[in-house]
C-alpha cells in the first residue's frame, strides 16, 4: 500500500516494485519487445522500494534509468532486509525527466544485472483540467473503497508457480494495486488457469480481469476495453457484486485513455454497487 511521508518541503510517496519477473535472463534489452509489461513509475517525488528476486546477495547496487544508452538518473543503493525481502530503497524525483518508455537497470557488484522496462507519465488530479477532471473525484472515492476491499488483506507472498489459486489471486491483486502490472500478470494467469480446472466460475474470472488489465500496455486500449466490456456482461459478474465492482474499476481505469464520458458513466455505476 502506498504512504507517504516528507523530507523537508519535501513529500515522498512509497511505492514498491517486484523484480522477480525480470530476473531471467530472458529480461529485455532495449529495442527488443518486453516479455512482461512495463513498470508504470509517476513523474514525481517517490520513496521507491525495488524488491529483488529471490537469491539475490546483500552488497551495493547501481540502480539507473536509461534511455538509448544514455543514463538520466543513477544512484548507488545497499540492499536491506524489508519485510523479509531483500530491497533496494531511495527518494528519487523522476518529475524533471520527460513521459516515455525507458529501461530500469539494477546491477550488482557481483554481476548481477537486471534489466526492466519502465514507463514513465503523469497522472491526473483533481485540478487537471482535461477531460479526465470531471470524474476524478468518483474515480478517488472508488478507488479506495476497490482498495481497501482487495488490497488490504494481503497474505505470504505468492511465486507464480504456486498452486494455491486464491492465495495468487490476493499477491496479484495487491500487486495491481501499487502499479506494478510486470508482477501482478503472471499471478493473475496462473491463478486463472487454476480456477478454472477447479470449474470456480468468480475466481476464473476475477483473475482474467485482472490479467487483461494488466496488459493494458501492450495492446491497443480499444481492444482492452471491448475485453473487459464482454467480461461485464457475464451474468456470474452480474449477480455478484464485489466482481462486478471489480470489473466496473478496470474498464473506468482504462476507459479514461479511450473514451472519458463511458468511464465517467462506469464510476458513477461502480459508486452504486
């Protein structure tokens, strides 16, 4: 879950990001086409937390943010202990650095190296004055209601491997949650495929959800949003409100780089569920 805390004038918010998927040596390069999708980091001040994959070493790391082999923005960071993961954590202010695609590279004094794609952009507020402002306060309000309904209950961390369905569905929703689509994916996928050979109907479902949503940014809005559509109009989704609020959350949160009135009218809907 995200807080936040200040340093100065300065306010920082937590966010923490999984490497775990991007620890294969199968971990994009840039030019190539990312086996995962990209992390999403805000144009503003953070306290990030980078979880490394499991066997990574204690030591000091060289964290960097590259674009064409040109470094915007490099620290050097030890490895702690954080919840029982071993974690890189810096204030950083990504707000000078222009939206875009770029890579994240975390490289070690041993030689380990991680390499994992990054988008960087804005997020709207309440003073935007785009077509999103009408909305955003429903759009909070939701937002912390879907939170506190699927993120608060968080469990034992779940490797995608894992044959326990609902506990994968829990780590990926709370991965979602804090934006971090590159981990939350590969749960969700797992968890659907488990749902489904158990014939559990809701949880096929949430988890495909889920999945679609977090692939948002590597297919074209407009087709994530008819697939989400066409998940709504399920009748198990119908007759069960917490799926449906679920649902209704995805398609508005994606609805709002498509079409603004039909995300205003799903927030409105979700509001009323």
């Amino acid at each position: 879950m995200a807080t936040k805390h200040s340093t100065g004038r300065q306010a920082y918010t937590r966010l923490v990001m999984n490497l775990e998927p991007f620890s294969s040596s199968r971990a994009p390069t840039e030019g190539q086409q990312p086996a995962n999708p990209a992390l999403v980091l805000p144009r503003r001040s953070i306290d990030l937390v980078l979880e490394l994959p499991v066997g990574s070493e204690e030591g000091n790391y060289k964290v960097s943010l590259s674009s064409a082999d040109k470094s915007l923005w490099s620290a050097l960071i030890t490895a702690r202990l954080s919840d029982q993961k071993l974690s890189l954590e810096t204030n950083v202010d990504f707000s000078n650095i222009p939206a875009g695609r770029y890579l994240l590279r975390v490289e070690s004094e041993t030689g380990t190296q991680i390499s994992a794609p990054v988008l960087l952009g804005d997020r709207p507020t309440a003073q935007s004055k785009s077509g999103r402002s009408g909305i955003s306060g429903t759009l909070l309000d939701i937002a912390l209601l879907g939170r506190n309904w699927f993120a608060s209950s968080r469990h034992s961390a779940a490797s995608e491997h894992s044959g326990d369905a609902e506990k994968l569905l829990l780590e990926a929703d709370h991965f979602a949650w804090l934006g971090n689509s590159a981990a939350a994916g590969p749960l969700y996928v797992r968890a659907e495929a488990l749902f489904r050979e158990r014939g559990n109907a809701r949880g096929e479902i949430h988890a495909r959800v889920g999945r679609i949503r977090a692939s948002a940014e590597s297919m074209p809005f407009l087709q994530v949003s008819s697939m989400l559509e066409e998940q709504l109009e399920n009748p198990v989704v119908q007759s069960d409100p917490r799926l449906k609020l679920f649902c209704l959350m995805a398609k508005g949160y994606t609805d709002l780089d498509v079409d603004p009135s039909s995300a205003r009218k799903e927030w409105e809907e979700a509001r009323s569920v």
